[in-house]
C-alpha cells in the first residue's frame, strides 16, 4: 500500500485538518520526515498553500483546527500546534493552545520545525526605535479598542509590553485592566 493509499484510509478520504474532500495531497511535516504515513499528513491545496506561505494566511480558514487539534495521530497534532502558534496573535487560537495536550517528543518535533519568529523580527515603535519585552510604550494616537467598549487614549502609558511573536507590527499590552494587541506604529518608546 501506497503513502497516499495509507494516508486515504486513515483519514477517510478527508483533509486532516480541515475536513475538506477536494485536491488532497501528501504532506510530510517537516524538518525529519523520513517520508512514512507517520511522519506524513493528508491536507487539500488551501491548508498546504497556507503552510507554506505564511503570508497567504487566512485565520477564519484555520478555525477548523478547533475539531482537528484532538486528533490521535502525532503528525496532525505537530501542524495543528505549530498553526495555532503562528496565529496567536488573533486571540483564539491560544486559548486552542492552552487546551492541547502533546506528548514530550510530539511537542519536541513540533517546535524542531516551527519558525522561530522571536529571533528574526524585531519590533519597532513609530519612531524606528527597537522595542524589547517588558518596556514601557506611550500611545501616540487615540485607539478605540474593538470588543472593549472604550477608547484607549493618546498618551496612555502601557507597561511590560509582550512582543507578539510572529508579527514585529504587533505588541500587546494592558489598558484599562484589559490585555489588547496594539500596532507598533502608534507607540513611542518610554524611556
């Protein structure tokens, strides 16, 4: 039997992360796929498209990792995990994190194989000023805030800001006792 063939009965004929039934191809997750159906992944031209390019991402695509995340099968859960790591930003998908359970040497191939953002992107204020976990940022514009029902105001000061990992344009920060994710283009650096 085939890896495709394998692959077709273990996932019914399906997408294994977003139940699609159309223009299915074999996945191998990388980085130390040795090409077996263990180490490989049945998913449709959309979710592979989006994998590999990052910046083609569509969040609302990636809210069927919700069902696909409980997933028996290691290779699933390493694209499921690194997926939902790669979205945090949006909110939803951590909450979907703090929930999946990986056993030690399925979470070691996942994080073996993600991009580790924190490395490369460097965050910048609106004034090209490097910004670094923990610092203190002033707004320099006022924000309203979508889903908190007040306006963040120009002047607030927001400390031990947290770097969002895979986008250098977002950080969040605490405002108003709420947690929020704020564009780097409206802060100042405090010094």
């Amino acid at each position: 039997m085939s890896i495709e063939q394998e692959l077709q009965t273990r996932s019914e004929s399906k997408c294994e992360l977003c139940a699609a039934t159309e223009n299915l191809v074999v996945y191998s997750v990388p980085p130390t796929c040795d090409g077996s159906a263990d180490q490989s992944i049945l998913i449709c031209d959309i979710c592979r498209e989006q994998i590999e390019n990052p910046g083609n991402v569509d969040a609302n695509h990636w809210r069927c990792l919700n069902d696909s995340m409980w997933s028996q099968v290691p290779a699933v859960q390493v694209v499921v995990w690194r997926m939902l790591t790669r979205l945090r930003a949006e909110g939803w998908p951590q909450d979907l994190l703090d929930m999946l359970y990986l056993e030690d040497e399925t979470r070691a191939w996942a994080e073996a194989g993600s991009e580790n953002t924190d490395d490369k992107l460097v965050h910048k204020d609106s004034y090209g000023t490097a910004l670094a976990a923990g610092d203190t940022v002033t707004l320099i514009k006022d924000l309203p805030v979508k889903g908190g029902g007040f306006t963040a105001k120009r002047g607030t000061a927001v400390r031990g800001i947290v770097l969002v990992a895979d986008n250098a344009e977002h950080i969040e920060g605490r405002v108003n006792g709420q947690q929020i994710v704020i564009l780097t283009q409206f802060v100042k650096k405090s010094s």
